[in-house]
C-alpha cells in the first residue's frame, strides 16, 4: 500500500474505533454550524466560552480599537453569507449532530491532535517568515517530540513542557500582516466563512507547508480535509450558533468579532498561545 495512504486511513480509523465505542449523550440542538475555511477561523470560533462577549459585537457596532472594517463587499458578502447558513443547516447541522452522537470526546481530541500537529510545519515556516527564529525552532521541536514520542501527533507529550507549549500558532495572513499587508477588505467565502482578502490568499501559501500536499493526492487530499473539518464540527457549530442566536445582526457579528481575533493576535506576546477571543453570552429574555 502507498505511504500516502497510510494518512488517510489514520483519521479514518480513529473514527471507526470511536464509533465502536459507546456512544455518548449528543450534544445540545444546534441552530446553525461554523464557518471555517482555515485554521484562523476555526481557531476564531474555538476561543469563544459561554459567559459573555461584547455587546458591540452582539449589536453588530463598530470595532472601538484599529481602523474601520473595510467591507466593500457587503453586499455580495451578506448574499454568500445567507447561502452558507442554508447549506449547513441543510448538510453540515445533520452530520455534525451524528458525529457527535457517536464519537467520544475523548476520540475527537485525539484527531484534532493528529490534525493540528500536522499543522506544525506551517507554523515554523510562518515564523520565520516572521523573522521570529525562536518560535520557529522551537515549533519545530514540538513536532519532533509529538511526531515520536505523541506516535504521529495523537497524543502531545509537548504539554509537558511550557517552553514549547506556549509557542503561538501564526500562518500566512498574520505574516502578511507583519509585513505591512494588513486590513484588507473583507470576504465571506462561499461554504468557507469569514476571511478578509490577505488571509484567503495566505490560506492557499500556507498549503505548500503542510505535509499531506506532498504525500497526498488532490482526491485525498480532499478527503483529508473533510475528515478535519468534520471532527471540529461539533464545537464550531454550536460556537457560530451561539454568535447568529445572540445578534441582531449576525453577519454583522461573526465579521467584526473576525477582525478583531485577527488583529488580537498580532498584539500577543511572542510565548502566548492565543489571544482571548469574543466571548458568547445568551440573550437575555
């Protein structure tokens, strides 16, 4: 069998062991899925809790900090925007609610740790792209360790020790950022969510740096990509329908709470993991 292969069966047949394990409770209804077209989106969406979040992004006011979101688009925006939420409460809601039905929690932590260490190259790169060698290197470390030691990533032996634990995810948006490309006018990809126009192109850069381009075909490539976007769903979904549930206007809501855990993290220091993203708060009835 080729190599390649052997990455696609990986997730796979973590899935299937998952499956045969007992299910658990499903998780609560789910009014709308996430929107999430890369790591900076799904990591937008996974920094929200279930305290509180800004009540101008609930209202859908102005960002007070920076300069004004630049959305030329708005209209084209809002149409692809309406279109997303009628695809994914017609596919994405319904497969997201048997995912989780089915799969432990347990299971799905150990995927998104196979997934997300595969993402480790794209981080060093981004660093150093940066200027920034010591995160580069020292993400690069993590990889070793988690790549052996954490058997292909499964596990992350590299929580253990805080000077790689602690080395922040970057990709190619944020280093178009860093180089005075920042601010662009923002987008809403169809299917793919809220992006802005540096950080979809950087999207695209960003996967000459993740292996599976070189071991995988563009068919299992594809594959691998769902079965990533899929073992996320779960916590995406119900954070993306906590935001369009708690807004006036939701397009509103999920653009400029983009922007601002976009601009967040180019003002983390350098050996924080992640900015505090908008917290979700419930509206009171």
């Amino acid at each position: 069998m080729r190599l390649r292969y052997f990455w696609v069966l990986i997730p796979s047949i973590l899935v299937l062991a998952g499956c045969a394990t007992a299910p658990r409770n499903s998780p609560a209804s789910l009014e709308s899925p996430a929107a999430a077209h890369g790591q900076e989106a799904r990591a937008f969406l996974a920094s929200f809790d279930d305290d509180e979040w800004d009540d101008d992004f609930l209202f859908g006011d102005d960002l007070d900090d920076g300069p004004p979101v630049r959305d030329p688009f708005e209209g084209l925006n809002r149409a692809i925007f309406d279109f997303n939420g009628l695809v994914y409460e017609a596919a994405f809601v319904p497969v997201s609610r048997i995912y989780g039905a089915i799969m432990p929690d347990e299971v799905r932590r150990v995927i998104r740790n196979f997934f997300g260490n595969l993402r480790s190259p794209i981080t060093a790169a981004n660093h150093a792209l940066q200027g920034d060698l010591t995160n580069s290197g020292r993400t690069l470390q993590r990889f070793a360790l988690n790549s052996t030691v954490g058997v292909l990533g499964l596990a992350r032996p590299s929580d253990n020790h805080p000077v790689l634990s602690q080395v922040p995810s970057t990709d190619m948006g944020e280093t178009f950022a860093r180089w005075g490309i920042r601010d662009t006018p923002f987008l809403m990809l169809p299917l793919l969510g809220p992006s802005t126009v540096s950080d979809a192109i950087g999207s695209f850069g960003d996967r000459f740096f993740h292996p599976a381009t070189y071991i995988l075909s563009t068919e299992e490539n594809l594959y691998f990509s769902v079965a990533e976007v899929t073992n996320g769903s779960v916590e995406l979904m119900r954070d993306y329908g906590a935001i369009v549930r708690s807004s006036i206007d939701p397009y509103a809501a999920l653009r400029d709470g983009y922007i601002q855990f976009r601009r967040a993290r180019l003002e983390r220091p350098a050996t924080e993991p992640e900015p505090p993203g908008p917290v979700v708060r419930e509206p009171d009835l």
